[in-house]
C-alpha cells in the first residue's frame, strides 16, 4: 500500500472536514400539550404520539 510522504498538518486536515457541520433537531409542537417535541416521536410530556397515548410518563 501506498503511504504518505509528508505528515499532514491538522489545519489542512480540518480545512477538508469544514463541510461536516453538524444540524440542530427539528423540533415541532405536540398536538396532545403543545410542548416542544422531536418529530416522529412520543412526546417525552404527555405520552402521546399520533393521538394515541405510547406510556405514562414519569413526573
């Protein structure tokens, strides 16, 4: 296998990597409580996920 020739520096090495950024959750209200929630998921609140209730949440 080939190897390099000249260590390469680590501000070219990160000079590759600026395009891997990374993104905030989307976050979207629940219809059930309108607390904050990730979507496609059971609000961590209220339990609820589609109009139908997934658990009880712990207080």
């Amino acid at each position: 296998m080939a190897h390099p020739k000249r260590k390469i520096s680590k501000a070219r090495r990160d000079k590759r990597r600026t395009h891997y950024k990374g993104t905030a959750p989307a976050l979207t209200s629940c219809a059930n409580c309108g607390e904050m929630k990730l979507s496609h998921r059971a609000c961590p609140s209220c339990g609820y996920y589609a109009g139908k209730s997934m658990f009880v949440p712990e207080s």
